[in-house]
C-alpha cells in the first residue's frame, strides 16, 4: 500500500497544530486492542458493536458468526467504519477507519491471521482454520473472516488538536 495523502483539517485543529503522520496512526491501529465496526442494516439503520480486529498487510481483519447482526449487515452493504481510540477528551489518539468489508477465504491468509490473533492477545483469542472461516471453542463456533483495506483515515490527536485526514487512492 501507498503512503496515503494526509492532510490537517484547520477547522477542527488547533492553531500551529501538524496533522498526524500517517505512521503513527498505523502504529495505533495495530496495537489497538478493541474496535467499534458500524455496518448498514437493510432498513438504512446503522448498527454499531465492539470487536477485536488485527492489522496485516495494510489492512484490518475481523471475524464475526454468519448469524451475527454485522454479518447480516455485510450480506447486503459492504461498506463499514471502524473506530478505535479512548474516552479522553484532553489525551490520546482516535482514528476512525472507512472502507468495504471483503470476506476471506484464502487458507494461506487464513492461516496467517490465526497466528496473529494469538500473537496479539498473547494466544487469548484462539482461532483455527475450518474450510473457509475460523472455527474456536473446539470447533463448536465458526466465523466468518473479513477484510477492510483503508479508503479514508481520520484521526484526531487530543493534546494539541489535531484533526487529520489520510486518504488512499482507490
């Protein structure tokens, strides 16, 4: 993946303030240890729930059951926004992630991603490669896998305010 182009947003930064580096905000990305996913119900509605999510080969990865509202959601609208960050107002970075959700079903990548799950969160979640999807909890639960390479990141330093746009080319 390109270098996105990033850009500071003077109306919602303070004065002097520099956007992000896009380096950084990648760096936020993969360390973060929870998102948020919003998809689309049928109805237009959005529905927004927690999910733990890896960073590899510049895109974010998650899982979720077939019977699972965002899995319904994905059926019929692909496009998704992904948030991380914290609840401090005056502290910290949040980065909010825009993209379309991919399933994946290549056994290599697959493959790949188990590793990094376990590796993130030092082998709590614990994920196998079952045909097409992931199976856990000795093969009693299966998920469905996706992928969201970044169209659009916004991110907002908070000790000096910094609103910064980071676009890739589509």
């Amino acid at each position: 993946m390109m270098k996105p182009v990033t850009e500071l947003d003077p109306v919602f930064s303070d004065p002097g303030a520099k956007a992000t580096d896009w380096d950084e905000v990648r760096d936020a990305i993969a360390s973060a240890q929870l998102f948020w996913i919003t998809t689309v119900r049928r109805d237009g509605r959005p529905h927004v729930t927690p999910l733990v999510a890896v960073w590899l080969d510049d895109a974010l990865f998650f899982c979720t059951g077939a019977s699972e509202q965002k899995a319904v959601n994905l059926r019929n609208n692909q496009q998704v926004i992904l948030t991380t960050g914290c609840n401090r107002w005056d502290a910290g970075l949040d980065v909010v992630v825009e993209g379309r959700a991919q399933r994946v079903t290549d056994a290599a990548t697959l493959q790949r991603l188990t590793q990094e799950w376990r590796t993130k969160w030092d082998g709590s979640w614990h994920f196998e490669v079952d045909g097409d999807g992931f199976s856990h909890d000795g093969g009693e639960g299966r998920a469905l896998v996706f992928k969201v390479a970044p169209v659009k990141v916004l991110s907002f330093a908070k000790e000096k305010f910094a609103a910064s746009r980071h676009r890739f080319a589509t």
